[in-house]
C-alpha cells in the first residue's frame, strides 16, 4: 500500500481510488469521487499518508471509518479514536508543523469541526 500515492481507497481488497495530490486535497477528491460514481462507503478501507487535524476532521465528516496511516498527529489521533471505528498507525507525532498554533481545546480556526463536534456531542449527550 501507498507507494508513490499519497491516498489510496479499497473496498474490501480492490483499489477503487488513489491520489498523489498533497495537503487535504486528496481526501476532498474522493469525497467527489464517490459522489460521482455514488459508491458506497460500506467496507472501505482508506490508507492515508499522513493524518492530522485538517484530515480527521474530513475523514470524520465523510464517515469513514476503517483508516490506517504512517504517521499521525496526537490530535488528529483523539479525533479519529473517537469518531472511527478503526485507526491503525505506524507513527504518532506531537503535531504537523501546520498544527503548531493549535490545540484541540483551542480549536476556534476550524470552524467546520465546531460544528461536527457539536452534533456529534449532542447526538451521543456528550458534554
């Protein structure tokens, strides 16, 4: 898995997307993709090279829920394990250089994630 593409997407052992784009990029084009072709999002497995926060959120968003990576944020780490049903790693990292300012108390930028951790707290009577 994950030779030169940043993004690769199975459903259950068939490659069905990949992608070489870098940032978040990759993760909004299979959100396209899947639109597109209307896919389900039954019994995918999505392999990502590097997850934090921006890219928790998104796969969070777009309810996958099967999702390994080589490395991984703390935060994106928090989000993903309570949010996913399975998040497999070979590293965990403090933070990308892009999340420095950040924590995920203090997450005021990202207001998309506000709004999903708001319906996902009231959903499960999280407080």
């Amino acid at each position: 898995m994950l030779t030169n593409n940043t993004l690769e997407v199975y459903q259950k052992e068939n490659l069905i997307f990949h992608s070489k784009s870098r940032w978040l990029a990759p993760l909004f084009e299979l959100e396209e993709f899947l639109n597109k072709k209307k896919n389900s999002k039954d019994n995918l497995k999505i392999v990502d090279k590097i997850i934090g926060v921006g890219a928790a959120i998104l796969i969070v968003k777009n309810d996958y829920d099967n999702i390994y990576t080589n490395l991984i944020t703390k935060n994106a780490l928090l989000i993903l394990n309570k949010h996913t049903k399975k998040i497999e790693y070979k590293k965990l990292i403090s933070a990308l250089e892009c999340e420095q300012n950040y924590s995920i108390e203090n997450l005021n930028i990202l207001k998309e994630f506000k709004k999903l951790k708001k319906r996902y707290d009231d959903e499960y009577c999280i407080s």
